[in-house]
C-alpha cells in the first residue's frame, strides 16, 4: 500500500529520538540531507565558542591550558567518541584532519606489517576509495617503494596475497553508501597476516561500528559529517591496544611526546594513543566538536547508536520507497544497497548519462541544483562519463538525530516536481560551481 504523508506525520509523532533534534541549530525552510558531508551545526556550539573565545582565551588566556582542561581536550574528546565505534577508553584521540590521520596511521600499519615480514610490499584498497585516501596511500607508496593495488569490492578477498602489507578500506562507501561486513573481511585479512585499516568518515554517529570486536588494526574519520563537530572539524584516529605502543608515528611532534613540557631535544613518544598527536591542538574546533558528541552521549539514554540506526535505515527505506513509487519514469536508479547490512545512512541515486539537457550528460547535478533552491540539500558526485561503472550521483545523507519521516516525504515530493516540471534543465542550474 502507498505511503501517504499523514503516514509519515504519525511516524514522527512515535519516534522516541524526535526530541534530539531541538538539540540543533535547522535553518528554517530547508530539508538538510547532506549530513554525510557537513553536520548541521548544534545549538551549543555557537554558546560553547563564544565562551572559548571571550572567557577561556580573551580572559583566562594561557592559564586555560590547565584550568580550562585545554590540554587533555584530544584525549577527553576521544573517550567521548569511544563508544560510537567500539572503541575502549583511551584508544582514541581527536586532532589533526582524516587525511593526516590516514598518513600517520598508514605509515605505523606498514612499519609493523613489514618489520614482521618485510617481503609485503603492497596496500591494496578499493578502486572507488575517497580519493583522499588513495593519494595519501599512493604517497606513501612513493616515498617507500612500495605498490597501490586497487581492486573493485568483489575483488577484494582474492586480493588478499602474502605480498600484502594493509589493507586500507572505507567501512561505508562516500559515493554509493554501501557499508563493508568489517569483521569478515578484518578476519579474512588477518588469516593472510595483513593488518587493516578503517576510514570510518562515514560511518561515526551514522552507524553502530565495533572496532574492537572486529579485531581491526588501525582507524580514522571525520568529525565534520555525521558527529556535527561543524567545517573542518579535528578527526580522531584510533590504535588497536596491541599496536598503539610499537612504532612512533611520522609526524613525531612535541605533543605526542612523553613529557612535552620537559623540552628535551630527543623524542620520546607518550605510551599508548597519545603519541598519534602532533602539534598544538584547535581548541576553537575541539570545543565545537565537542558539542556535536554531547548530543550523542543526550541519545544514549535514549538507545545510543542501536536506536539511531533503527531509525536511520526506516528513513532510508522510506526515501527509497517514495522515490521508486512517485518518480518512476524519470531515469533514476538505485546506486545503494537493500540490503540493510550493507547500507551506511545515505541513498544515491544513479541517473544515466544521456539523460541531461539536450542529451548531454547525466542531468543529475542540474537535479540537485533544483532541489537546492527549493531548500532541499542533497549533493551530486560525477560518475566516470559512461567510461565505466560509475554513474553520476545525486547524494542523500540521511542523520536520524534530526531528520524526520516528513522531511523525507517532503524531499521526495520536491523531487517528483523538479522532474515532472523539468525545471532542472533552466540554465541556472546547468553551471557547475567550485564545490559540488
Ligand atoms: C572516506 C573519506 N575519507 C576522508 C575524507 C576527507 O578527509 P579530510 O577531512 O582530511 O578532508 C572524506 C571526505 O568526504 C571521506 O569521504
């Protein structure tokens, strides 16, 4: 039976997690599904800075180092976000960027997986990888002559070859949304003696993750996306206990000395996590980032990550439901999985190439314009122009914490009018911008 929107009005009249979203700061008149690339901003953070700013800085000055607990912010900041992804108090610290953590964690993952056997010559990773991660990978590769081998998803087991240092994988795909099993493919590599690493970025806050329980190696993600800790937010990376204490990272700076303030001229890394530290730390940026995890450690009491991914995949079924019932006929498809085990919090949309203005291209970033204007922020990523398997998308980000089933409803119902009206083929929403 179809869906209507007084189904949709009663969804969210039910939803237990429904009072999480008073915790964010939603501009009026827009639909935000694009949680998986910046998290709306938190009502706190604005407060939570200010008094960074005026209080702890313009008043306390440096003094706030210790009365304003600015030194251990990473470290605090770390055990907060622990439980989101399996992690065990003092396993995380929160600092520096995903791609710096990548470097860090990448470079510490081959020093042990090749002092234990220094004929592993190879990362392997996914072809459709965040190119981030790849460059930093391909870098590395450079810098120690050592080989990249990218392989599609299905490719990925066979590949796992006694020539292999780490294997460097995404949990959940930016641009498709489809979520790995990491514990089967942790094992798999393990059986081969490879260590893996995990791009969690979209995975912390949007689904439940057990690093711990898989047995994983090394991890890495964004606070930005789905923890809400605003543009450009400090990453966190996490060191499986077994590791943390075995190699220095790279960028052997002061603050993951053991002693930093003993101004030694030789380095002595900090036991344990501390050492993936490097320099002074954002405050600024930890204090917003802060505010982001406080709301997840407010939806503990309300079921913590198990009940936000029950509420996360009914609102992506719902999206993939309206979508296939009220805009048939208008060349989408679906590049996400079903398949609730292999599905992140976000549904992409394919639009053949072909189908745009004039028979050009896909028409599918004209499509996310149009619903931009209308309020509805999705975001596109370009497939690889008919060459080969990846077709544009229109992204949808879906964060349970403050979207409910009427958004979803409504998000639909623009884009069934964008397509049925053609207005996505005006001009205006033809000319590409700097960031897509
Ligand atoms: C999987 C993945 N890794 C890393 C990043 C970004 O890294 P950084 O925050 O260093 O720009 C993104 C950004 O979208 C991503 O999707």
């Amino acid at each position: 039976m179809s869906i209507t929107l007084q189904d949709c009005r009663t969804r969210d009249a039910q939803d237990p997690l429904r009072a999480l979203r008073d915790h964010f700061a939603l501009p009026a008149g827009v639909i935000y599904l694009d949680g998986n690339s910046l998290g709306v901003a938190p009502k706190a953070a604005a407060a939570r800075v200010a008094d960074v700013v005026t209080r702890e800085w313009g008043s306390d000055l440096i003094k706030s180092w210790n009365t304003a607990s600015w030194f251990d912010l990473p470290q605090r900041l770390g055990n907060q976000l622990a439980p989101l992804i399996g992690a065990g108090k003092d396993e995380v610290v929160c600092t520096d960027s995903t791609s710096i953590n990548l470097y860090k964690v990448l470079s510490a993952a081959l020093n042990i997986a090749r002092e234990d056997s220094p004929a592993r010559k190879r990362i392997v990773s996914e072809r459709s990888n965040f190119p981030t991660d790849l460059y930093i990978a391909e870098g590395l590769c450079k810098e120690r002559g050592l080989e990249l081998v990218l392989v599609e998803p299905e490719e990925i087991t066979a590949a796992l070859t006694s020539d292999v240092a780490v294997l460097m994988l995404t949990h959940v795909n930016y641009r498709t949304g489809a979520m790995h099993d990491m514990a089967t493919i942790t094992a798999a590599a393990h059986a081969q003696g490879i260590l893996c690493v995990w791009d969690l970025a979209h995975s912390a806050g949007a689904v439940p993750v057990d690093l711990n329980g898989a047995g994983a190696d090394f991890s890495i993600g964004c606070g930005y996306k789905y923890l809400n800790g605003g543009p450009g937010a400090p990453a966190f990376a996490w060191v499986h206990p077994r590791h943390a204490s075995r190699f220095w990272q790279p960028l052997s700076g002061w603050w993951g000395h053991a002693a930093p303030f003993a101004f030694t001229p030789d380095y002595q890394p900090a036991p344990g996590i501390t050492r993936y530290l490097c320099g002074t730390q954002p405050i600024i940026s930890l204090s917003a980032l802060q505010c982001g995890l406080d709301v997840f450690t407010a939806a503990q009491s309300l079921g913590g990550m198990a009940a936000l991914r029950t509420k996360s995949l009914a609102l992506t079924d719902l999206f993939i439901q309206l979508v296939e019932e009220r805009c048939a006929g208008h060349g989408l498809g679906l590049a996400t999985p079903r398949e609730h085990a292999q599905r992140g919090s976000q549904v992409c949309l394919t639009r053949d190439e072909g189908a745009g203005v004039n028979g050009q291209g896909s028409g599918a970033y004209a499509i996310v314009q149009a619903l931009i204007a209308r309020g509805v922020i999705g975001d596109f990523r370009k497939g690889d122009g008919g060459t080969g398997r990846h077709k544009d998308i229109l992204r949808f980000g879906f964060t349970p914490l403050y979207l409910g089933f009427e958004d979803v409803w409504n998000a639909v119902e623009h884009l069934r009018q964008v397509l049925e009206s053609g207005e996505w083929q005006k001009a205006e929403f033809n000319q590409t911008h700097a960031v897509t």
